[in-house]
C-alpha cells in the first residue's frame, strides 16, 4: 500500500468517479492513476470501485469504508505538515488566545489589528470566558495564551507574566458624602452600595477579598 494510492482513491472520489478529471486534479495520467487503484484493490483483495467496462460507475460499499478510513489518515497527514509549518515558518499557523470580554472588547483590538496585518498568513482566534475557564484551556493545551485582569490561583504549570499594571476608581455622583472626603478609606467606602466587577470574571478578585 503507498501513500500516492490513497491520494488517488480520495481524489477520484471527490471527483464523481471521473478519473480523467482526478488526473488533471493531481498532475498526473489517467493510466497512472487506474493502475495504482487496481494494484490497491489487488493488494487489499477487495474492489473499491464498480466498473462498466473501463469506467467506475459506484463506490463499493467496502469502498465506501475505506475511503472513510482514507480521509482519516490524510487528514493526519495534512495535520502533522501543518503542524511542522507552524514551528518551521513563523509567517503561518494559528494563534489562539482566551481571555475576558473586557479585554476582548477594549484591550485587545488594536493590538489584534496590528498582529493580523503584519501576519496575514496567521489564523487568529480568540475565546471570551472567564479567567478561570481561559486558565484551564491554557493548562490543557486547547489555547497557546490566556489574558485576564486579575491573578488566579489556578494554572500552576503555567507561566505568568504582567502585562500592564491598572488602577480602580471611585465614580460617584455630584453632592455625593464621598465626594467630600479628601483621603476616602475602606471603612468610609463600606458604608455605600458598589457596583463593580462580577467576581466571577475577575477572577480571585482583590476588591472581596478587601471586604470580606
């Protein structure tokens, strides 16, 4: 069995059993391509194709499983290629990033922008969720980096740099009592309703932990 035989059979398949057409496909002659079909199905002992005369007119139904079979194994193929393009060319790949709809929306734009011009050939894909979900994909494998606001205690195996440092504010309305204070404190902060953050999106977050 040779690795140009599966090709064939794939092809000619994709073709409506039109082996003029595969040939043309892939370069090659219409003879080459017949020949190494049948020498396949001696050396299987099975027909893939059911012919009238010279011509395939069906794929047989053991065919159909090994075309199955076939598809699988040159889609691994093409996947170990792409994988070897992706460490050998740094102008080709993918870059898979996860990270908060706050950084999604705000953060990163401009800096994906840039990245997409200057690698055009690079697939760019980016999942919102929260900072512990982009943790996990990241200690799994399933993203090549996760971006959150706030650190985490999960994602040991991880490697962690800062990006950026940020600070809080305090918005209140005009006349608000805070307003007045010129050093405002955590016990004088308490003393109010906050709208801030959803936990669960930041992460361990350092606002309950200052409460709680």
């Amino acid at each position: 069995m040779k690795f140009q035989q599966l090709v064939y059979v794939r092809e000619v398949a994709r073709s409506n059993l039109n082996v003029s057409k595969a040939s043309k496909t892939l370069f090659t002659s219409q003879p080459g391509i017949s020949k190494q079909i049948k020498l396949l199905e001696e050396e299987l002992d099975v027909e893939l194709f059911e012919r009238s005369g010279k011509h395939l007119v069906a794929i047989t139904p053991v065919g159909e499983r090994i075309l199955e079979q076939i598809e699988e194994i040159l889609a691994l193929v093409d996947g170990i290629k792409h994988a070897a393009t992706e460490f050998s060319d740094e102008e080709y790949g993918t870059l898979s990033i996860a990270t908060t709809h706050t950084q999604a929306k705000f953060t990163l734009p401009k800096v994906v922008d840039k990245f997409v011009k200057r690698y055009p050939n690079v697939h760019f894909q980016m999942h919102q969720c929260t900072p512990d979900e982009s943790v996990e994909m990241a200690a799994k494998g399933e993203v090549d980096i996760a971006l959150w606001t706030e650190t985490t205690e999960k994602g040991e195996n991880l490697v962690k740099m800062p990006c950026y440092k940020w600070s809080r504010s305090i918005i209140v309305p005009k006349g608000h009592p805070l307003a007045s204070i010129p050093k405002i404190k955590l016990k004088d902060l308490s003393q109010y309703p906050i709208v801030t953050y959803v936990f669960g999106f930041t992460g361990s977050n350092d606002l309950d932990r200052a409460f709680f």
